[in-house]
C-alpha cells in the first residue's frame, strides 16, 4: 500500500483495512517528484522529515513498512519504484488513498494496470467534502461560485450555525475584515512558534541539501511541524496568539513581516498532520470563549471549510483540462527574478524573497504581487503553477493548480470567479507599505519611474477594454480607461513593450 507524503495522516484509510501480518506500508522519496518542478529545499525538507516521523510511529506501532530513503535506491520517479516493487513481490492487491494529485493517480493506475494487479483507491476522510459530494452539489454548473458551497457547507456541517440561520446572522463578514495597517503599520505581531528540527528532521535536511544543492531557497530557518503533535502546538498557538485579529489584517502586507496574524497552517493540513475538522472546532471554540470575535472566526473559517474544500472539488471536476487551460493564450516566460528575488520592485523583491528564505508567503502576496504581475506580464500560466507548485511548503497539485490556473491568472476563463484578479501598483500602495521603498512611483504609467505593474495593468485593462466593459464587476475598472487619449493609448503600449523586452532587469 503506497502511502505518499502528503498522506501522513492518522486516518489514512488503507491502515484500517490492512493485515498487518502480510500487508506492507510502501513509502518513497523519489527525486524525480522534487525536480519535477525545481522544488524549494524547504519544501522537500518537509515532506522528508514529515514522511519519516509518520513512517518511524507506524513501525512503532507494530506495521511493516518498507522505506525507500533518497540515496539509498536507484528509482528516479514513484512510478519507478512502484513498478519496481509490484514486479519483485507481485502482490494480489494494491490499497491506496485518493492522492492530491492527478498525475500521480494516473500513474499509480498506470503501474498497476501494467502488472494486471487490481487496485483500489479509497476516498480520503480528510476532508470535509468528498469529490462525489462536491460533484453532486456542483451539478452540471458551467461557473461555480465559493460563497454558495460556503452557505452549503455551513448548513450541512453546522458550523457557526444557529439552527438554519447565520451565527450572528450574516454570512460573511468582509466588511469589518482586510483593512490595511495604515501609515502607523502592524506594530508588535506575535511570532509563530518554531519547531526546532530534531536529530530526524536534521538529518532530512542535510539529505535535501546533499541530493539537491542547486535547487532555490534555504533550509537555515526551517522551524514547521513536522509531526501531529507539533501541528496541534501551532494550531493552539495560531488561536491564542493571532486569530483574534486575523480577519481584520488578512490582506495587509508590510515590509519585514513575512506572516502576519495568518495561521501558518496550510502545510500542516495539506500533508494531513492536522484535520480540518480540528482547525475549524479550535476557531469555533474561540468564538464561543469569547477569545476572538465572529468577524475573525468566520473570515477564518471561510478559508478552511470554504476555499479549501471548494478549490479540491474544482482541482478534481477540471482536470486534465485545468492543466493545458490558457484562457489568453499567454505565453511569455516567467521573469528569471521570481527564482533568486533579485529585482528592483520592492514588492517582488519582498515577496519572492521570503518565499525563498521560508516558502511562505500568503494568500494576498501570492494572489496580488507575484500572481496579478505574472497575468499582467502575459506568462503562460503553465511556467506560473510550476513556480508555485516548487516555491511553497505547503504546495501540493490540488489546492495550488486552481489557486494559481484559475484565481491568480483566469486561464480557465473564470470557471469560478467572476472576474480576473488584477490591480495596479495603487493597491500594491494601500495594502502594503511597499511603494515607500521602491525605486517605482506606483501612479505613473510612463515615464522613468512608472511603476511596472501600474504599466502592465494599463495594457490589461486596453487589451480586453471591451469585454471587462460588459462584465458589471470590472465594468468600473475600465471606465477610466475609456476616457484615455490615443497619444496615452499609444504610450501606455509603448511603456508596456519596453518592460516586456526587460523584464528581466526590472
Ligand atoms: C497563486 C496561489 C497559489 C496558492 N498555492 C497554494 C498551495 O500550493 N497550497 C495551499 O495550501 N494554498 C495555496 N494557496 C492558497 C493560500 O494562499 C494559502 O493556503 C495560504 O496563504 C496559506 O497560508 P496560511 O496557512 O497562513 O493561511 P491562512 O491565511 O491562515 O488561511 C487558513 C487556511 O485556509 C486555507 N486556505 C486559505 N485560502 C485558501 C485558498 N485560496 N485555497 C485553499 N485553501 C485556502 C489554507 O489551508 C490555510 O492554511 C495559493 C493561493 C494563490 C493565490
Ligand atoms: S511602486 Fe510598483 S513595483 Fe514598486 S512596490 Fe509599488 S507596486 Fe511594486
């Protein structure tokens, strides 16, 4: 039974069914999955650690595992190994849970198929809404919306629910939530705890580090869970020390403050070392101690039981067909900068550089600085999810191919939003302290210091002047755009096709 590393969970169906006098628990480390996209070090680091500590309690607990350690075996891809274990010992089954991603399911049923070995693969419990679930309530919808699986998800969990009414009587809470910090900024945020790595997690690192030493990011402030227990620490830290004001400064950003009030808590979940089921209750419970008010649990639990749960029903209706989406036909590069952070731009430079020092940044960063700019800069969204599948901790092919395919560049044509996320540099101003310290003016769109996202998002708004006119939610955006002179028309291209042509020396 493959048990694959971001499946280190508790409840992992397979262990429940299996004979523990002849069943075997397969793990691997396969290098070919950290190069597949150029993984951030981090992000390796964790999976290993986290996939050795799971495999070392369930030895503990009494079941036969079989552990293929990088270095340690000549298989480049899972597949590989998969063939190779299925042909050595020929076994009369294969259990597996749902992986999180749809090449792996592919290729795990390619494997099988090839040894004719039957194989099952079981509904992970983990979430809250299974993908039969999801398709159900999806229906045949060509736009699906997150606020109605929300509404529906609440009613049919209970969560923040009194009886069929809203906790507090509305839905969401937006209004009092994403404020900026203002020119005073965040002032003392409280500091996430950090997991000092232990002689395991050590050990893990100095492998990342000895099989891939030229892959981007550090490992020197490596600090996240690696095990339940530690998850659960920084889940009641999260609720103690950052939930109350998470939803008011969800959006802000600030120079030097790479994680805010946010929880931290994605990639915890994401390899499963923490249910959302138990996220959900510890906020809730917050709410109810009077710890933390309703505007912040909801805006937090809107993340959990809302985006999560809806972008993995998304992931699994769309595939294949998420993965080739190229809804603009954009086809530029990715700037070499999003690698080593080298720019000039203070918000890219922020931005990728705490990514590279931690593979954090959230959701705001991810969305509006590196996402708006690489729709703005026309790269094929293709070259964008690599990037974000490699760069984050918490990056597995389910939650990051939507977030980043569908929300941050619309390739998928707005298959569930309402309009394509972009901004100028002026919203990079508002929500972040991050223009003060550019070589950039955030509201010049030509000119020497004209900002080149307030450039990019000109051209954007010319290019589909047209069709964002139609759409009542950006028809605002382009009203002003309407009104530019040809000369500023023919300026603003202008502006535009020399950042093209340097972009990478910006
Ligand atoms: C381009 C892009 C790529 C992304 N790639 C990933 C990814 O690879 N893995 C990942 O887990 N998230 C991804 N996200 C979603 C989101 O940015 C991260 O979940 C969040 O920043 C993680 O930080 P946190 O744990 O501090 O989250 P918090 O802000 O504290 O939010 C709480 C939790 O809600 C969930 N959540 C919040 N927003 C989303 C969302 N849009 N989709 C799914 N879950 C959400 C996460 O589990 C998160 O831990 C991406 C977003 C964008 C715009
Ligand atoms: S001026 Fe433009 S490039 Fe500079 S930080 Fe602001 S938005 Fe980013």
């Amino acid at each position: 039974m493959p048990i694959l590393g971001d499946q280190l969970d508790r409840a992992h169906p397979a262990l429940a069914r299996l004979d523990r006098t002849r069943d075997r628990l397969l793990f691997v480390e396969a290098p070919g999955e950290a190069a597949q996209v150029w993984s951030h070090k981090a992000r390796i680091a964790l999976f290993f650690a986290a996939m050795r500590a799971f495999a070392a309690e369930l030895v503990a607990a009494g079941y036969a595992v079989e552990y293929l350690r990088i270095g340690t075996h000549p298989h480049a891809t899972l597949g590989d190994a998969w063939r190779a274990v299925l042909g050595r010992d020929r076994p009369d089954r294969v259990v597996a849970c749902e992986p999180g991603d749809w090449r792996v399911l592919a290729d795990l049923q390619r494997a099988c198929a090839e040894f004719a070995t039957p194989l099952a693969v079981l509904p992970d419990p983990h979430f809250l809404c299974s993908r039969d679930e999801f398709a159900a309530w999806a229906g045949d919808r060509s736009a699906l919306r997150m606020e109605y699986f929300y509404r529906w998800m609440r009613k049919r969990t209970g969560v923040l629910m009194d009886a069929d009414v809203p906790a507090g009587g509305r839905w969401n809470f937006d209004a009092e939530n994403r404020a900026s910090f203002g020119r005073g900024g965040p002032g003392a945020v409280p500091a996430p705890p950090r997991f000092a790595p232990d002689a395991r997690t050590r050990e893990a690192l100095a492998d990342v580090e000895r099989h891939f030493p030229a892959h981007p990011g550090a490992l020197a402030s490596f600090a996240w869970p690696v095990t339940p227990g530690q998850a659960r620490q920084a889940l009641a830290a999260f609720v103690r020390d950052r939930l109350p004001r998470f939803g008011r400064h969800q959006d802000a950003m600030w120079t030097g403050m790479p994680f805010g009030w946010h929880s931290l808590l994605s990639a915890a979940l994401n390899l499963k070392l923490l249910a959302p089921r138990e996220v959900v209750a510890a906020a809730v419970q917050a709410w109810r101690d009077g710890a933390a008010d309703l505007a912040a649990v909801e805006g937090f639990v809107r993340q959990v039981l809302g985006w999560r749960e809806f972008v993995r029903g998304v992931y699994w209706r769309d595939m294949p067909g998420l993965a080739a989406a190229n809804h603009f036909g954009h086809e530029a590069a990715l700037p070499r900068w999003y690698w080593t952070g080298d720019t000039q731009m203070n918000c890219m430079r922020e931005t990728v550089g705490q990514t590279l020092a931690h593979g954090y940044a959230h959701h705001i960063q991810r969305l509006m600085v590196t996402g708006n700019f690489a729709l703005l800069a026309r790269v094929r969204p293709q070259h964008a999810c690599d990037w974000y599948l490699a760069a984050y901790v918490d990056a597995v092919d389910w939650v990051e191919r939507p977030n980043t395919a569908g929300m941050a560049l619309f390739a998928d044509g707005g298959r569930f939003t309402s309009k394509p996320y972009v901004a100028s540099g002026q919203y990079t101003r508002r929500m972040s302290n991050y223009c003060s310290g550019c070589r950039y003016d955030p509201a010049a769109r030509t000119g020497e210091r004209a900002c080149p996202v307030t450039v990019l998002y000109w051209r954007f708004l010319l290019d589909h002047e047209r069709v964002l006119a139609r759409n009542p939610r950006t028809a605002l955006m382009v009203r002003n755009a309407a009104r530019l002179a040809a000369g500023e028309r023919v300026a603003i291209a202008a502006a535009a096709t020399r950042i093209d042509t340097r972009i990478d020396a910006l």
